[in-house]
C-alpha cells in the first residue's frame, strides 16, 4: 500500500493529475514513512523511534517538530540516527 500511495499522483493511476493533487494520499505516505518505517511512537510526553528499513533501500529521512524540538531521523544500513535541534 506504501508505493500505491506515494505513486498515485506521480503515475496518475486515475488519469486526473491534471484537475490537483492527492494531499490525503500523501499523508497517508507520510505517515507509513514515519509513523510505520520509522517507528514513531508519542507516549505521554515522550517520543520513540524503533525504524526499520526495506530491504530494497539504501536509506530514508525524515524530520518531526515535536514538544518545540526538530528531530531529524536517518536510517540507513549502519542504523538509525536521530539529531535533535531546539526549534526558535
């Protein structure tokens, strides 16, 4: 369902690019990406990550601004890596 999603528009599937763009389907990319790749979880007033990466890629990104805080979070076949900035 993840390719379906993220190629929708990109393949025009429905032949209707041309009247606009999916933005529920590409939430719905965005949150299989982050929410079930990366693992994002919100518990209370923390934040996890448990990522995994398909094995037919190389690597993913992605950033969340959660609690006034940008996590940035990369994973790729060394692991994940997550950088943490305060937000201005």
């Amino acid at each position: 369902m993840y390719i379906r999603t993220s190629r929708l528009d990109l393949d025009d599937y429905n032949h209707e690019a041309q009247e606009g763009l999916h933005i529920t389907s590409m939430a719905g990319t965005w949150m299989s990406l982050v929410q079930g790749f990366g693992g994002m979880r919100v518990s209370g007033d923390e934040l996890s990550f448990d990522a995994m990466l398909p094995t037919q890629w190389k690597s993913y990104q992605f950033k969340v601004l959660f609690r006034e805080k940008i996590y940035t979070v990369r994973v790729d076949e060394k692991g994940s890596h997550i950088q943490i900035v305060e937000s201005s």
